[in-house]
C-alpha cells in the first residue's frame, strides 16, 4: 500500500497504522478493529499480527535457454502477537466494535528500507507488518491486512549536530575541488538525508587563441564562443548515481542507478532559486603568441550557489547487499566527447534520532499512538520505488494455515 493512508480492511477487520517512516529503536503502537458479529458470520477464530523485517537478494542467470533463480534472505527480526481468540474478549455493550490495541518495539540496530532492480538482479531490505485473521475451515482462506512500513536507521548525537549546524547555515571549513571548475561543500565526511546542503560550483571555460581584431564574443551565427559557460543553472545536469553490490551466497552482482535531484542545479524549475554570479569576459593575451602582437583568448566563468537536498537511504552495508552514492556534475558541451564531467563521492547518514515511547506505552496514558502522532514532524519519507510498497518482495508468510 501507498505511503500516506492510516486505514486498511479486509472483512471484519480494520487495521488503524499511521503510515509515517518509522526510526529503528522506535516503538510502533496501532490497533485493529474487530467487528465481532461479523467475524462470527466469517468463522473467525484467531486474530494475530506479524512484525518482519528481512534483506532479500535475488539473481537470475542462465544457461542456454534456461535460468535459475537464486535467492537469498537475511531475517532481521520476525515476531507474531495474538490480538483475540474467539470466545475471549467482547466489545462493550451496544457494540459490535473490539478494539485490539498492538505495540512493537523496532530493534535498534537496523538497516534503513532499501529497494534495487536490474536485469536479472534485485535487493530488498523490506519491513512490514501483517495483521492475520484465521477463519475456521480448510477451504476458507484467512484474512490478511499486509503493510509495508519505511524504517530508517537512528541518527547519533553527532549526526543529528551537523544536521542542526546544516539547517542554521554552514560556519565551518569548506572542501573544495577545481580543475577549472571549482566545487565547494561543506567539509564533512557524511551527510545527514533529507537536509538542505549549501554548496557551490564555479566553472571556467576559455575560447580557442584569436586575434583581438576577431575577438567578438560570438561567432558568425551569433551564438557564443566554444566553449562558453552555462546561462542559466538549469544548463548544468545534476544527478546521484548510486551503486549497489548485492550477494546471494558466492554469486555477486551490481546495479546502478542515477537519480534527477530537484530543487537545485539543474533543475529548470528552480532557477530563480539557485544564486547566479556571471563574471565578465576577460581578455587573456596569448603567451604562446609573444612575437604576434594582439593574440589571445576570451575568458568567461560563471558561479553558481545553492543547496541541494538527498532523500534516499543512508549508505549501508550488510551481509548480502550494500550500496554507496556519488554526485555527478554534467556540463554539455556541443560536439563528441566535449561534456564536462565531474563526480563526487558522498556518503549520506540517518537525520532523525529515535522518538520516546509513544503516548500509550506502558506506564502513560491509554491515548495510542494511531491517534495522537508524537511532537514534531515525522522523520521525511524516503523515495522509495512504487516496487517496494507493492510488498511483492517482502517474504510474505504463504497461506498454508500450518504456517500461521
């Protein structure tokens, strides 16, 4: 199911989980609504709900006109609670309403949800929650509630104080890498997801040596001299390339994928948000020329400052699948191999610190969680594939009652 809904049924059950990303650590509260009278007309026995979070890799390779599918699964914790037994517990009088509350506290030591595919590859670091409603009968199949939920790993004190210093605007030393074009960031070793970065980008370009007496800035169809620099900031490509390296015991493979980042460079939508230095053309005479008088080249450089904001997983590494990030910087130049590429490593921590018990946990009010959302705003939604929240590759119980 799609990230933003709080409600989910399947016959007499209703499923009430907000739909927010989850911070390892954290303690999940919710509830299930069970209709009593209608749960006896569906020979509902037994109500339980399922905690999993499991790392699944798959690879597919072939020989001659047949492939094998290789497959690998890493559980990381897989827990299942009873919410009712027939017979037990009754609404309150006047009611066909049995409200079960569930909690759940996350291990603190997770990986963040994660989901990569390729050609006959694929990885998924998958948690969920599966509500199972066990109806009487071989030939009645049982009702299931199924949710997959975004868990990210818990930010340190230390991450969550660059994030703040980031937010505040960036005093601290600055990294800078230039061959003719100058990128500066913040000097940090990661940083923290789904915060704005400052940064800056400055390239300089110098046209072919001339003589001043040709020294227009444009050439005969009036279109500026090769190379000139970009206009506008939205002439500059920039993109996350992530890479991923993915195990299903002594079988490896890896997947790349480059990501568009909005809201920044690049961005045709966000020009009158990225601040623009254009420097005026300087004449360089030409040293190479020393005995020809009024030789030389045109100079040109452009600056550009803006911030730019990363909402994917934190960089991992687990057993069967890690995966790291680097920014790419595309400058189109015309003619083949002309563009200028630049690419920057980057790794990229958990932002948000793991909340307190929520109101309802043992020892507080009896307000749940489903009704009243901690203080603050959420940890921010990571971008995850439409694949992911489909929950095709989440390891699933089967609906073999033995199994339940």
């Amino acid at each position: 199911m799609a990230p933003g809904s709080t409600v989910s049924t399947d016959g007499p059950l209703a499923l009430h989980f907000q739909d927010i990303t989850r911070v390892a650590g954290e303690t999940l509260q919710g509830r299930v609504d069970l209709n009593v009278q209608l749960a006896q007309e569906d020979n509902l026995e037994h109500l339980r709900i399922k905690f999993r979070g499991t790392i699944h890799t798959k690879i597919t390779t072939s020989n001659g006109q047949n492939t094998i599918d290789h497959h690998q699964t890493v559980t990381l914790f897989h827990t299942k609670r009873p919410l009712w037994d027939q017979g037990t517990t009754y609404p309150a009088p006047g009611s066909h309403i049995l409200s079960c509350p569930f909690e759940f506290k996350l291990p603190d030591a997770l990986p963040p949800s994660f989901h990569c595919e390729a050609h006959h590859r694929r990885a998924t670091v998958g948690y969920s929650l599966e509500v199972v409603g066990e109806r009487a009968g071989f030939f009645r199949p049982n009702r299931r509630i199924r949710r997959a939920i975004s868990i990210v790993p818990a930010a340190t004190q230390s991450q969550l104080l660059v994030k703040e210093s980031l937010r505040q605007g960036w005093n601290g030393k600055w990294n800078t890498q230039e061959l003719r074009r100058v990128i500066t960031i913040p000097d940090l070793p990661s940083f923290p997801i789904a915060t704005p970065i400052p940064f800056s980008f400055y390239v300089e370009t110098d046209t072919k040596p001339m003589h001043d007496s040709d020294g227009a800035l444009v050439d005969k169809h009036g279109k500026p001299l090769f190379p000139a620099p970009p206009a506008i900031s939205s002439d500059v490509l920039f993109h996350l390339l992530r890479s991923v390296d993915l195990r299903v015991r002594q079988r490896t493979r890896r997947v790349e994928d480059s990501y568009a980042l909005f809201g920044s460079l690049g961005d045709p939508r966000c020009v009158a948000a990225v601040r623009q230095e254009t420097n005026a053309p300087e004449w360089i005479p030409d040293p190479g020329h020393k005995d020809e008088k009024g030789r030389g080249f045109w100079r040109r450089s452009v600056k550009f400052e803006s911030t730019v904001s990363i909402p994917y997983a934190p960089t991992f590494r687990t057993e069967t699948v890690e995966w790291q990030y680097q920014l790419k910087f595309v400058l189109p130049f015309p003619g083949i191999g002309n563009d200028m590429r630049i690419l920057l490593p980057i790794r990229l921590d958990p932002g948000s610190a793991c909340p307190p018990p929520p109101i309802g946990a043992a020892g507080s009010s009896s307000t749940t969680y489903a009704d009243v959302l901690p203080a603050g705003p959420p940890p921010p939604m990571l971008d995850l594939p439409p694949a992911y929240w489909a929950g095709d590759h989440h390891d699933w119980d089967t609906d073999d009652k033995k199994s339940e």
